[in-house]
C-alpha cells in the first residue's frame, strides 16, 4: 500500500460489522438499514433487468430517465428556493455518493491544495482527499455544553482558509453527530466561499432525514449555485445502500469535470437500478414524510434507551445516526469501549475517534445507529441498560 493510503487501513464500518457477525451482537455500527426499500422499487428493478433495460453499459451521465428524474426532484423540493438543474448537462449519476465525492476531489484538486472539512468527518473524506494529492483541513464541531448542540465555529472556519484552499467538503446533515448546519451557518459558509472564491462539495445524502424543521441546500444560497457540487444518494433516501446509485448536480462545467474523473473510476454506474430509481424518485411526498416520521419514531426510541442507560445524548436532528458521549459512565475511550461493547452487551457501534485527526476530541463519543426495526432497537436498549 502506498503511502498516501497506509494510513487508512480498513474502515471502520467492515471492521465492526464483521464484529458484529462474529459476536452474534445488534449491529448498531454500520449504519444501513434492516428492511429494503419499497417493494414497488424492487419491482421496477426486476422489470428492467427482465425487459433487458440496462443490462448493457448505460450512458456514461446516467440514464435519460434517472437524469431527468433527479432534476424533476431538485425542482419539486427546492425549486421554490430558486434551485433548478439541466438534465442533460447538470446532472451525472454515479456509483453512491462515494464515487461523487471521490471523483469530484480527483477532478476539482491540484496537488498541495488544502480541503477543508468539518470534524467529525465521513471516513471516505480523507482517503479521497489523499487520493487526490490535497491536504485536509479539519473544522472541528464541537457540541454546546448547555445545550448539546453540535456547532460550527464561523471564527475557526474563517481562520482556517488558506491562499492554498481549493474547496470546502460540506456534509449536512451530518453523519456522525446527527447535527443539521443552521440558515445561519450555511449563510456565513456561502459568504466565506464567494468571499474567498472557493468551491464546495456539499455532501447532503441524508436531505430527507431532517426531523425538526427542513433541509437548506447549500447551492441555493446566494453565489453557490455556480460553486456547489451537490452529491446525494439512493442508499439512504430509499433503503438501497447496496445498490450504490448516487448522482452529482452542478453547473455544465463542474459536472462535465466530475464526469471526466467518474468515467475512469467505473466508466458508468448499474443499469437497471438506475431505471428503478427514476421510478423512486417521482415517489409521492407521502413516501419522503413516511420514511421521516418513521426514522423520528426510532430516533425518539434510541435516544431514550441511550439516555436511561446512562449515556449522554447528543439529539440529532437529522440522519440515522446519535452521537452519545460514554463519561457519564465512566468510560472515557471510546476505541475501547466499542471492542468490548459486544461481550458486555451485545450491541456494535462505532468509535466517533475515527472520524477525527484530532483524536484525543473525538476520544469520548460513541455513535449508535437507528436505522432498524423497532423490535430491534428495544432489544438493543434493553441489553445496555445491564452496563
Ligand atoms: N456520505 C455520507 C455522509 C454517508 O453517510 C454515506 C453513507 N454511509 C456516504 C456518503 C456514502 O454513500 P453511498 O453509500 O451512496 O456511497
Ligand atoms: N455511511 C454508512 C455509515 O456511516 C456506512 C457506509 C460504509 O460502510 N462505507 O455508517
């Protein structure tokens, strides 16, 4: 392994997954969920492969349907912000949103360039950005004391940017501590980015997990839309994480870049998923609200069986995921404490330290997943009341 990737290793996710596995444990690590997405979707699936749809290389942007599909979704959720996409020349389909951010860094960086990102970040960020011969710049989160609110600095953010800042990789709402960036934030991120010329990746695969008020994308503020690369993803808005269809909307220029990277990554992404979820996405809003207002029931299931156990509770407002802090139980390395989790208690989660360059922040936070059957969660939160 070269040196730009030794130090990576295996993420995180397959380590406590196979974990899990091995430990007969509650995976509550990984976060996917326990129940596929709508059966009508599969069928669609089904139909294409069957009808011989896709079954050869797809066009190297996306299909025509799904391309078509994406843009009708920007404009149907945020068109009243003033976001609208050409599907012919603004939108590209990609293998998850991991191939988007990988091939849009690969594209957009110089070598030497700095990215910044904020901390806790998405394992991929990293290595990408390795990958790409960039430098990363981490913007720790820090939660509130009071409040327990995850936050940015605006005064670290600003410090942070360099005559060497290239771009900014944004993710909300945020994966790991649940925390969707405010109307505030985001304003002061589009400033700073106009302000210093700067572009942003914005990763916002969990739009439609936002469970206290709604979703901003951050190409709808004043000067991004022509400075935004906006990835999302079917994994999380449909329950197919295994499918790994994702899509980049972005100006001609920004998508025609990202597609140069992307057509020698995989050349093109799965053909008939692709026909599927042209179909997931013209879903009516019943579907978004219902996959929302489930999530939020096992969110509110999750945080009070975190809570009663003893841990303390950073209550998410959007994702699938709670960062919890492990002091108030006396246990202060969360490394540690997710080895022995499984003997102790049965239940997998994953160390928030990974998430981190700055280790010694992150030592203490644990994150627990919700993405599964109610069933499960109370069984989850039953066997961690024994700790
Ligand atoms: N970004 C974030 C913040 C994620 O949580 C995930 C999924 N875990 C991804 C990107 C990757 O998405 P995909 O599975 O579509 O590649
Ligand atoms: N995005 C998921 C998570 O954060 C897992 C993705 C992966 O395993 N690469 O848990």
């Amino acid at each position: 392994l070269n040196r730009r990737l030794a130090e990576f290793g295996t993420t995180i996710f397959a380590e406590m997954s196979a974990l899990a596995v091995r430990t007969g444990s509650i995976n509550l690590g990984q976060g996917f969920p326990d129940t596929d997405g709508p059966e009508e979707i599969r069928e669609a699936a089904v139909r294409a492969l069957r009808d011989g749809r896709g079954n050869q290389y797809p066009p190297g942007p996306g299909i025509p349907e799904l391309r078509i599909a994406v843009a009708a979704h920007q404009k149907r959720f945020y068109g009243h912000l003033g976001l609208a996409y050409d599907p012919d020349t603004e939108v590209l389909v990609t293998a998850g949103a991991t191939e988007a951010i990988a091939a849009s860094l690969l594209a957009l960086l110089e070598p030497g360039d700095e990215v910044i990102a904020l901390e806790p970040y998405y394992d991929s960020y990293a290595a990408c950005i390795a990958m790409a011969g960039g430098t990363r710049v981490p913007v720790t989160l820090r939660p509130h004391p009071e409040t327990g609110a995850y936050a940015l600095d605006l005064d670290e953010l600003r410090d942070a940017v360099t005559d060497r800042t290239r771009l900014i990789l944004l993710n909300t709402p945020h994966n790991p501590t649940g925390t969707v960036l405010t109307r505030d934030e985001l304003t002061a991120i589009a400033g700073l980015a106009v302000e210093r010329d700067l572009l942003v990746i914005t990763d916002e695969v969990y739009e439609h997990l936002v469970f206290e008020g709604a979703h901003l994308p951050l190409a709808s503020f004043p000067g991004m839309r022509d400075r935004t690369v906006t990835v999302s993803s079917a994994g999380k808005t449909f329950s197919f994480t295994g499918w790994k269809v994702g899509w980049v909307t972005a100006t001609p220029a920004l998508v025609s870049a990202v597609r140069s990277a992307k057509q020698f990554l995989t050349y093109v992404s799965a053909g008939p998923f692709q026909y599927a979820l042209a179909e997931a996405l013209a879903l009516p809003d019943s579907y978004y609200t219902g996959l929302r207002d489930d999530l939020r029931t096992k969110r509110d299931i999750l945080a009070t069986g975190l809570t009663e156990a003893g841990f303390r509770v950073y209550r998410p407002t959007g994702t699938y995921f709670i960062t919890t802090d492990i002091r108030p139980l006396g246990e202060t390395d969360g490394f540690a404490f997710c080895r022995t989790l499984p003997e102790r208690a049965g239940v997998v989660a994953i160390p928030n330290a990974v998430f981190y360059d700055h280790r010694d922040q992150g030592a203490p936070f644990v994150r627990f997943a919700f993405c599964k059957q109610e069933k499960v969660l109370q069984e989850a939160v039953g066997r961690l009341q024994l700790l």
